[in-house]
C-alpha cells in the first residue's frame, strides 16, 4: 500500500492578504491562486475556460483594462519585459469554491479549505469592525448627553458680571463711601 503523500500547503494567514476588493467584492486573482494550487497560471486559466459553464459572472470575472492598469501600477510591475501582459481573472469565494471541481488534485482540496478559512475570517472581522462601529456611535451619543451638562455649567460661568441670575459679590463703591462718612 503507498504511504500518503504530504503535500505542502499555505496558512491562512498567508491567504489574506491575498484577497483584494474589486468592484466592491472580495476576490482573488488567478495567479494568486495558481500559486496557492502550486500550478501555472496558463493552466489554471486553461482549466477554467474548459468549464466555463461552472463559472458565472458572479462567480468569476476579468478585470478591465482600467481595473488592470491600476493594479500593475499598484504592483509597479514592468510594463515590457516580465510582468503581466494579460488582463487577469477574478475570483470570488463562489468561484474559489467551484475551482475544486475544476482541480482535482489533493493539494487544491487543501488549498480551497484554506481559502474558505480566510474568507470566513475576513467575512467574521467585517462583522466585528461593523459591532465595534455600532458601540463607538452608541458611546458617542452617550457621551454627547453627558458632555451638554459640562457645556452649559461651562455657559453659565462665562455669563457677564452684570446678568441679572449672577448677584456681586464684594463691595461697591457706593459702600466704600458711605463706611468713609460714618467716621
């Protein structure tokens, strides 16, 4: 009986910082993922273009020549010789998914478990951003009562000494002279 192979697979941690958001979906580019399956980009392509019916526009895109341009520029990749010259697919956690029918190798399944770990984990922090969102706007409106006391104790303080709500303290001239004559 063969002893099982051990086929070397990233960390999710690894995978995050993979995922960008493009047309306001998280996804992942083909040679991100070619290199994750630890497989040519060409053949990852190859193998999604023969099930193309797998692979709908939610699922799967290509970026446009806009989207492409400001990727390589973000990337400073080489506009002549190295670099990318194809405007490359876009996967999104669907299309993650659907890529371990299209590869059927033990690694993919790995790889694709890692992948669906790192999507839960970046979908799980937007909800704990979202929550912690909620609890500073709730703190604030707290806050804002408590600060509109302050503020007004501060208001009545700056009131000008002849207000009629604040009385003098002290003497008057008035006061002054008449002590003077009493003598």
């Amino acid at each position: 009986m063969p002893r099982a192979q051990h086929v070397p697979v990233a960390r999710v941690d690894l995978v995050d910082h993979r995922i960008q958001v493009i047309r306001h979906q998280r996804v992942l580019l083909d040679a991100d993922l070619a290199a994750l399956y630890g497989v040519e980009t060409r053949a990852l392509v190859q193998a999604v273009k023969r099930n193309a019916g797998r692979f709908p526009p939610d699922f799967m895109f290509r970026l446009t020549v806009a989207e492409f341009g400001t990727l390589r520029s973000q990337f400073v990749t080489s506009n002549e010789r190295g670099g990318r010259r194809h405007r490359p697919y876009a996967f999104t956690e669907h299309g993650v998914a659907m890529l371990s029918s299209v590869l059927r190798s033990r690694r993919a399944i790995q790889v694709n478990i890692l992948i669906m770990r790192a999507f839960v984990r970046l979908r799980e922090a937007v909800i704990h951003h979202e929550r912690l969102a909620a609890k500073i706007d709730s703190l604030e409106r707290k806050y804002d009562g408590q600060f509109a006391v302050v503020f007004e104790a501060i208001r009545e303080l700056m009131k000008p000494p002849g207000s009629p709500l604040r009385r003098r303290i002290g003497f008057a001239k008035s006061d002054a002279r008449d002590g003077a004559r009493g003598r």
